[in-house]
C-alpha cells in the first residue's frame, strides 16, 4: 500500500535524522493522544460516579495542560507515552474496582477510536489514489497508546489490575512508587534503545501492525 510506503507503522522518530514535516506531525499526533486519552478517563469516571467539584482539573481539552514529561520523552524514545495522571477517587464508585479499570482504559480506547478515524480517512485517500502521512503518523501514535497500554505498569492502563488487590496501609508507598515509575519506564526504553533491544517491540508492534491492516484496509 503507498501509505505503508511512505510512512511505516509502527512510526518512531529518527533521533539521529530527525525531519522537521514528520517532527511537526508526530507533535500534533502526540498532542492529540494525550488528549483523548486523559479526556476519555474523565469522561468514563464520571458517567460512573466520580463526580468531583472542581471538575476543570480534568475536563480543560488542553492538551498542553494534559502534557508530562516522562511521557513525552517516551513518546521521542519508544514511539508511544501517556497524559500527566488523571486524578479518579474510586471510593465514589458503586464497584470501586471494576469501574476503576474501566475508567483507566476508557483512556487507551479512544486512542483506538482516534486511530480508527485516521485509518477511515487514509483508506478513502487511498481509493482516490492520495499519499498520506498525516493521518497515518496520528494511527500510529494512536494505535501505539492503545497496545503498550497493556503493560501492568504505572502510569499505563492495565496497572490498574492490580492497585485495588494492594494492601490500603501500602498506600503511601504506592503512590511514590507510582511518582517514581514512569521515569523507571523511560530509563527502561531508553535503555533499550540504545543497547539494541527488540524484545518487547518484536511482540507489541507485529500486533500494532496488525491492527492498522485491519484499519486501513
């Protein structure tokens, strides 16, 4: 396919060649990934009960304000990263645990759905014969949000598994493991990087590929 062509998928940025069109690109893609991402867990712990007063802290639809630095730079290193934490009180929920997980990957979900609107519109483009590297750049940041999000690490979605089965009196100690993580993360990746290591992209981006095929037709 000419979209495939141009722009491969998964698509990471070239530290060494880096290509100011692609950069510019791959910034906005972020942005909005961020966005949908820390939006829809609002949205989802909301509609389930975490009804909180000061509700700007959440819903302000500026992806800036949705920005943390640990994965931005994830985002430069590993071709995926994650929004500044998006704050849930799941004591206001009827099934503190259940909706918990739901709200947390109701964040990686609408990278899928933003993903699937990029792949419906590099389809149509493709039928009328039209090179794209817009939208797919935006599937692919999209697509890799959604698959790395099932890492059992925090600040990724599938952590959440595992947090309400933690002892309540560790808490404390949860939450600086939880500050201290994402960082642990981006040392993770960078190192992986630069030693050459393709253990966990050998099996997340065969399925990241998979799903834009499905997509994109």
């Amino acid at each position: 396919m000419a979209t495939e062509q141009l722009i491969p998928i998964p698509f990471l940025l070239s530290l060494g060649n880096l290509e100011a069109d692609k950069c510019i690109i791959f910034v906005v893609a972020m942005l909005m990934a961020v966005t949908v991402n820390a939006e829809g867990q609002a949205i989802m712990a909301t509609t389930l009960g975490d009804i909180q007063k000061n509700s700007k802290k959440r819903f302000h639809f500026n992806p800036l304000l949705h920005l943390d630095i640990s994965g931005v730079i994830c985002f430069a290193v590993a071709g995926f990263g994650w929004p500044r934490h998006v704050p849930i009180e799941q004591n206001k929920f009827k099934y503190p645990y259940i909706y918990l997980i739901l709200s947390r990957f109701a964040g990686p979900l609408a990278n899928l759905l933003l993903a699937g609107i990029a792949g419906s519109i590099i389809w149509v483009l493709h039928i009328i014969g039209v090179q794209d590297q817009v939208f797919t750049i935006v599937l692919s940041v999209n697509l890799m949000v959604f698959v790395f999000n099932f890492l059992p690490l925090p600040p990724l979605a599938a952590a959440s598994l595992f947090y309400p089965l933690l002892p309540k009196r560790k808490s404390h100690s949860l939450k600086i493991l939880a500050k201290v993580c994402p960082f642990l993360l981006v040392l993770f990746f960078v190192f992986l990087k630069f030693r050459h290591i393709e253990t966990i992209n050998d099996f997340f981006f065969p399925i990241v590929r998979a799903i834009s095929s499905f997509m994109i037709g």
